[in-house]
C-alpha cells in the first residue's frame, strides 16, 4: 500500500482485519474499516471513511471526503468524486448484461458519481449512467438514466421526484434551502430541466456547470 504524504495530516489507517493490498493509494486521514478490501490499483483520496465489509477493485477512483458505508462494493469502471456518500448495502454494477460463463470484461461500462452526490440504503446503480453533482438518491432506488446535479431520485426505476440542496434538504416550491437559506432556480438543462444556486449564502460546495457534461463518463481501463 502507498500512503500519500501529506505535510503534517495523519496518515492513512487500516483496521488490522482488513487487507489493502500493495499498489493501492490510501490518501492522509483515510480509514479502513473492519474485513474490507482495497485492490491494487484503486486509489482512495483524503479523509475517507471506507467501512465494514467494502470491496473496493482495481482502478477505482474514490475523491477526497469520500464515506463508503459497510457492505459496499465499487467495481472496476466506478469513480467517485470529492464527497460523496455512499449509503449502507448501496449497490453498483459494471456489465449491463452478464453471464457467469461469458468474459465481459472488455465491455464494463463506467459510472460516475458526482462531487458531494448521495446514494441511499441499497439503492442500486445500474452501469454506464452519470449522477451529478449534490444529486441525492432515495434508498432503494434504482438508478437506469443521467442523474442531473442537485435532484432528487426515487423509485424503481428511479424518477426524479425533487430536487435537494448542497446542504442535503428536499427543497419546496420555494426552492430555499430550510437550513442554509440557499436559494435555487429551475432552468434548461440540454433538453431537460435543471437547477441552480441563485444566492449562495451558506458558501457551502461548488455549484455545477451550467450545461450538461459533454465528455463521456470516465473510460474503463
Ligand atoms: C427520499 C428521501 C430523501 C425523502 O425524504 P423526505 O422528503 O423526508 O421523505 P418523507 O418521509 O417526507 O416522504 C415523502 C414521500 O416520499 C416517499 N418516500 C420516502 N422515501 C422514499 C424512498 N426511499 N423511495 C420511494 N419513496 C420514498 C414517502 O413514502 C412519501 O410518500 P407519500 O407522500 O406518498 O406518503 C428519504 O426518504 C430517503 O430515502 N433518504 C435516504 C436515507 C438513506 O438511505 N440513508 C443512508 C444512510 S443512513
């Protein structure tokens, strides 16, 4: 294992259950919970909390301030940005239709989780989509489109019902944010509606592009 340094931070710390194989990245402040396992290979940022029983493999790229709740599995293709939440038993996937005798290898398909987004208890996300930014995902919910950046999903499949603010709150038809006094207009997004931060009060997280990312979701390599 690679322990990033980081001026005078804390390094990385691994529960003496769980295994974290050489090759991995651990970044200063990031901890490891009981039986989980880092593969070669992934790189894990700063201040993360990964907990119990989380597989996380090759390749996978998890942003700073990351927390990976227990019994969660980030498979090759995935990628989380800078703060995201992952609920307890969340699940992700990265072959659309897999057969246990076929290699499919060649044809993982990516997800990306935007900066500061949230997936609840045991929702599930099917491969190849894109959650935006500070997007929040019911528990339970399954995931099968684009998440725009602030909504709120829920659902079998997953709808958008809402929208939520950074500071994570349902907003009302007023679109302020309850807590932060944070307030949001609807407004095009591609095809689409979307939503943004028209006063900042609380200065709390970054607000997301106006127009929809036009690069693909992260390759697989
Ligand atoms: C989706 C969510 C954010 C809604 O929160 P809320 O606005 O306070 O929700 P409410 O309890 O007021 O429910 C509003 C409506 O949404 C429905 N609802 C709530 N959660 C839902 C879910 N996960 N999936 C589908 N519908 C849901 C409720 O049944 C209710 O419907 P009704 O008006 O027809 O009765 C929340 O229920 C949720 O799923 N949060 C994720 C929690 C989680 O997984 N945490 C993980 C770490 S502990």
């Amino acid at each position: 294992m690679a322990v990033e340094a980081s001026g005078d931070r804390p390094p990385a710390w691994v529960h003496p259950s769980a295994e974290v194989e050489p090759g991995a990245v651990l970044g200063a402040g990031t901890r490891v919970w009981r039986f989980s396992h880092v593969a070669a290979g992934a790189r894990i940022g700063e201040d993360c909390v990964i907990g119990q029983n989380v597989a996380i493999a090759p390749g996978v790229v998890v942003g700073d301030r990351c927390k990976v709740q227990n019994n969660v599995s980030l498979y090759a293709g995935v990628v989380l940005e800078e703060g995201v939440f992952c609920g307890p038993s969340c699940v992700f996937t990265n072959v659309t239709t897999p057969r246990a005798e076929i290699d499919r290898k060649a044809e993982f398909r990516p997800t990306r989780v935007g900066r500061g987004a949230t997936i609840g208890a045991n929702a599930t996300i099917v491969c190849g989509h894109d959650l935006g930014a500070w997007c929040l995902i019911a528990a339970g919910a399954v995931v099968t489109h684009d998440v725009p950046p602030l909504a709120l999903m829920a659902g079998v499949p997953a709808r958008r019902v809402g929208w939520v603010s950074h500071a994570g709150e349902v907003l009302g038809a007023d679109l302020v944010c309850p807590r932060t006094g944070d307030r949001y207009a609807e407004r095009p997004m591609g095809d689409q509606v979307g939503l943004r931060r028209v006063i900042n009060l609380s200065g709390f997280g970054e607000d997301p592009p106006d127009t929809p990312r036009e690069e693909p979701a992260a390759s697989v390599g």
